[in-house]
C-alpha cells in the first residue's frame, strides 16, 4: 500500500464511520437553503497528480461529507471540467470550477495600454481594467461554457470567482475599485461631451474630484460595470437560469457589491457569497472558545451589510488551514460555528501536507460535516479533545536575562531582524492577557486588523501593560481596526494627499522632525525612502511627540508615555517583500531600544 492510498483509507474509515456520504445527489433547489453547503476549494489533493483531479480526490471529498467540490486548478481545460463533474455526479455532490475573477497581462504588451487597471492613487497593475473587452471576452467565454455543460451535466451548479488581487505592482485593494484608465475616461468624457486634459495617472481623480465629477463618473462606470455583468447573466441564462455566481471575497468590493449583487443574482440562481473573516482565530492568539464566539460576531456583521444590499444571497463563511491558530480541531468546530450563522462553509484548502496532517484535518471536517447534517449545532460547543495551544497565560522565556519582544505580523522579516540582535529574545504572539504580555519588554503589533473599540477588554489592555512599564509599538494599520488604546497620545487621521484605499498615503518619502531619543543619533530632516509604498497617518493629541512626517507634512510616527511605559504609532509596514534597509532600518531598531529603556 503506498503512502497516498494509506492516507486515503485512514481518511475513508474517518467517514465511513460518520456515514455522512450518501448518494443521491442534494437536490439543487435544496443546496444552502435547507441543506447547508459545505465547499471543498482543493489545493492539498490536488498537488499529488501534478495540479489535475483525479476520481479518489473527489470520492474523498464526498465522503467527508463535502457536497461542493471546487479543484484550485483547471478552469482553462473544459475536458477536465467536464470529467470531474462526472465524477462530482457519480458520488452525489455538486462541482464549481474555480478561476480568477480578474486577468493579468504583461507590462510589455502593447495591446494593453490605456486598457490595464489605475487605482484612484495613479498607480497602474499589470491587470486588464474591468472595463475592457479583453477582461470581459476572456471571463464570459468559460463561464458560459459551463453554463452549456452544466445543462447536460446537471452536476456542474456554477463557478467560484475569485476577486482577490494577486497581482504584481500597486494595488488599492481586492478587484475591483473604480479604474481611471484611458477607456473609461473617454467614454465618460464623450458622454459628458467634454474634453480631457492632459493628466498624469495620479493626477485623474483628483482632477474629477476638482471638477465636481467624481460621483457622476462613479456612477458612470457602475452603470458600465452592471451592463457588463447583465450581459453576462443574459448569456448563461440562454442555457441555464439555475446557473450560480459564487463570489470571493464577500460582502465585497465595490465591483462586487454594486454591479454583481444586482446582476447575478436571481430567484433561480441565488448569488453565492464566500466570506474570509472566519479563516482562522481571530488575532490568532485567542483560546478555542473565546476565538469561536469573536468569528461568530464579525462573520454576523458582514453578513448582515451584504442581505441589507438586497439579494437573493447565498451566505457561507470561509476556513483556511495555513492560516495562524486554524488547528484540526479548531478547523471542524469553526464549520460548524460557521453554517449555524449562515446557509454553510467553504474551506481554501491549503497549508496540510496531504502524507502528514491532512488525515487529522479531514477527520475533522468530517465530524462538522457530520452535525451539520444532522442540523447538530451544539457540537461547537463541545470541550476540545486534542490540546489548544493557543491563548497563553504566561511568556515563558529562555534567557530571562534578555529583553523580551513579542510580536503580531503575518509575516515572518519584523521577527527575523529582530533575532538577528542577541540582546533580544523574541516570541511570537500567543495570548492576549495581561498575565502574558507582562512578561514582555516591549509588544510589536504589526496590521493587527481586528475592529476593536475603545472599551475592548483587549485595548483596555494595552493601557494597563504600558501604564506598568510595558513598551508599545502600534504598526500600519493595525489602529484603522482599533480604536486607539491612547487617545491622548495619538489617533487616526485621513490622509488628502496620494490616498488610495481610504487610509493610505502612497509611494511618498519620509522626513525625521525633530531631534528624539527614540530616533537616537539621526538628525532632523533626514529624508528616506520606505520599504513598503504606502504608508498610515495619525492625529497627534497633547500627550503625543511626532517624530517622524511624509513630504507633505503629514504625522507618520507619533512617540508618548504613558505611566511607567512607552508607546510609539507608526504609520509604515515593514518587511513585507524584503528586510529594511538604511535610515528606514535605523529608526525601526532604534524605536524597538527606546521602547525596551536602552538609552545611549
């Protein structure tokens, strides 16, 4: 028996014993309605035939009780689609090829210019606007596609748009904000029967905005954006009216929210919307129950913005494994928690090995599948089996000798840099209490995006840990989540200059202000450059010292004290694509010794 087959038959005995599978096949009319969907987004089975689906994929996929199987790969190869719903029917589940909801095109190609992505900030992607032909060719010719396989392949329910941006370059957000590319600044211009001006990328909403035609060009492109989509569902509908949209990630974008909702979705074919917020623990610190209830009141929020829009919506959260705190355990649980809030749960199934942790994973999403079916909503209750070690009560150090640093980022340089400092011993986040974080000299919390008010028990936390000595370092956005724990030292602000997503100044230098002992010897004035390109701002209050301000003027770093402790806000994000470099690494070391008390 070689490995892959062992695996399979521990994973078929897990479902075999929980008797979830069971075919016929879910009526269609019935599926995230009285039947909870439970989604497969396949990324862990998949790799094992070289990024094809093959049959025990999605016999283990119904077994487990998944009455959705989506493979990461193979949108493009329709004999593949058609093959894998095949499959789908044989063992009573349903199959939604998974593709991009958007289209990237090289920075050579000359056919694109005027056509590609520009953010309201100037910043151009190398992606086809939303409001191109080629964007539009390319999505329409497979997705109605399906909609003529599924009408002899009843089995095939839809297609799983994935909007997020993973392209290359700037971006204001997930696809798709408002474009001000060459084409739809023309078409709105004729429109309008006005003529352009010679304007910079940068220099195009700023100009509508002057002009006073900033919402009418937003509701121009809208209207463009819903003609589009309605064409669309006119086409699939010539072949199947019961045909879904599925869309990622809900409530959505603007394209999303505005031009989807209203057009795809119809009394036959219920949009489908695939929420994120619940991939793992919030935080990633939380213990097991407290992480459960904090993803039941944010999944019931958003869900709650998008049925205000209108409908008819089909409403599931999401669960991914390679997420921080997404354990086994905690992974069945949540899918439960998650399909008692909503119409089911998907899971982007990725981070399990499929020889190593993927049987323990799919035991458990065997179990939820499992009382879910059973409409067992109670079993997210239920006392952990396997140990949590998330939500620790106490910092535990090696070297009691050297200063502490604990630090919250979803990416591994901040750590790494700070390692390479043996003053310094450096954990990385695993509780929220007092207990815990007093242990630590000083706490980094980098894009922290929990929405936290000011009388959070966690905010309310943070005072005390800086009033008893602690040091603090708020990072990027983690304070346009939370309310500011320090309202009198610094709070956010909104930018008007180079603004994109709302928050965020981009690709501008910053200046040191003044002379501080949290800069140690660098000079006023200093320019330099940062690492990431953009940047938050912050309001300085009475007990707040700017140190550091963009080129126009703007507070980046606000430094205070607080009791016996320290705070610094910093408005910039470090390492995420590579370690900092010159001034930018200067004032990061230099903030991290002045918050620790190492002065000189």
């Amino acid at each position: 028996m070689n490995k892959r087959t062992s695996v399979t038959a521990m994973v078929l005995a897990t479902a075999i014993c929980a008797a979830v599978h069971a075919a016929p096949q879910i009526a269609r009319e019935d599926l995230g309605r009285s039947v909870k969907m439970t989604v497969l987004v396949d990324k862990v089975m998949q790799p094992e035939a070289g990024w094809t689906t093959e049959e025990w994929m999605v016999k283990e996929a119904a077994d487990a009780g998944f009455n959705v199987y989506s493979p990461r790969a193979g949108y493009d190869r329709l004999d593949d689609v058609r093959q894998v719903t095949e499959w789908c029917q044989k063992y009573g589940i349903y199959h939604m090829p998974w593709m991009r909801g958007s289209l990237g095109v090289a920075d050579d190609n000359e056919a694109a210019n005027g056509k590609r992505m520009v953010w309201a900030s100037g910043g151009e992607q190398p992606l086809w606007s939303p409001n191109s032909d080629e964007f539009w060719a390319w999505t329409t010719k497979y997705i109605v596609e399906y909609a003529k396989i599924s009408v002899e392949m009843p089995g095939l329910m839809g297609v799983f748009l994935d909007y997020e941006n993973y392209a290359k370059g700037p971006r204001g957000g997930n696809c798709y904000d408002l474009s001000y590319d060459d084409l739809i600044m023309g078409m709105f211009a004729k429109a309008k029967g006005i003529e352009l001006p010679d304007l910079t990328l940068a220099g195009r909403a700023r100009w509508l905005k002057e002009q006073g035609l900033d919402e009418e060009f937003s509701e121009f492109q809208i209207n463009h954006w819903r003609e589009r989509c309605r064409a669309l569902r006119e086409a699939v509908d010539e072949f199947n009216p019961s045909f879904q949209f599925c869309i990622y990630p809900a409530p959505g974008t603007l394209f999303m929210t505005e031009a989807t909702y209203p057009e795809w979705a119809t009394e036959q074919a219920p949009l489908i919307l695939a929420d994120a917020c619940t991939y793992g623990r919030s935080g990633g610190w939380l213990q097991h129950a407290e992480a459960l209830e904090a993803n039941r009141k944010k999944l019931s929020k958003r869900q709650a913005f998008a049925r205000e829009k209108g409908g008819p919506f089909i409403y599931i959260g999401g669960i991914d494994p390679v997420v921080r705190g997404a354990d086994p355990e905690f992974c069945g649980s949540n899918a439960v928690m998650i399909s008692d809030v909503t119409d089911g749960y998907w899971i982007f199934y990725e981070g399990p090995k499929y020889e190593e942790d993927h049987a323990e994973y799919f035991h458990w999403f065997t179990w939820a599948n499992k009382a879910i079916a059973e409409g067992n909503f109670q079993a997210q209750y239920k006392p952990r089996e396997t140990p949590d070690t998330f939500g620790a009560a106490e910092l535990v150090p090696e070297d009691p000798a050297k200063i502490q640093i604990i630090v919250y980022d979803s990416r591994p340089r901040i750590m790494e840099m700070l390692r390479e400092d043996d003053r310094y011993e450096v954990h990385e986040m695993m509780g929220n209490t007092l207990s815990y974080l007093s242990g630590a000299d000083v706490l980094v919390l980098q894009n922290f995006n929990e929405e936290l008010g000011p009388k959070h028990p966690f905010v309310r936390t943070l005072r005390r840990y800086v009033e008893q000595g602690g040091g603090l370092f708020l990072v990027h956005d983690t304070i346009r989540f939370m309310a500011s724990p320090f309202p009198e030292v610094a709070v956010r602000a909104t930018p008007t200059h180079k603004v994109e997503a709302e928050y965020h100044v981009v690709e501008t230098d910053l200046m040191t202000d003044i002379a501080h002992p949290a800069l140690d010897d660098i000079t006023p004035r200093t320019r330099f450059s940062t690492e990431f390109r953009d940047h938050m701002i912050f309001e300085p209050r009475k007990k707040g010292t700017v140190l550091i301000r963009n080129l126009f003027g703007d507070p980046v770093y606000v430094a205070g004290e607080f009791g016996q402790g320290r705070v610094v806000f910093s408005g910039c994000y470090y390492g995420y694509q590579r370690p900092l470099e010159g001034t930018e690494r200067q004032v990061f070391v230099s903030i991290i010794e002045w918050l620790a008390g190492i002065e000189g």
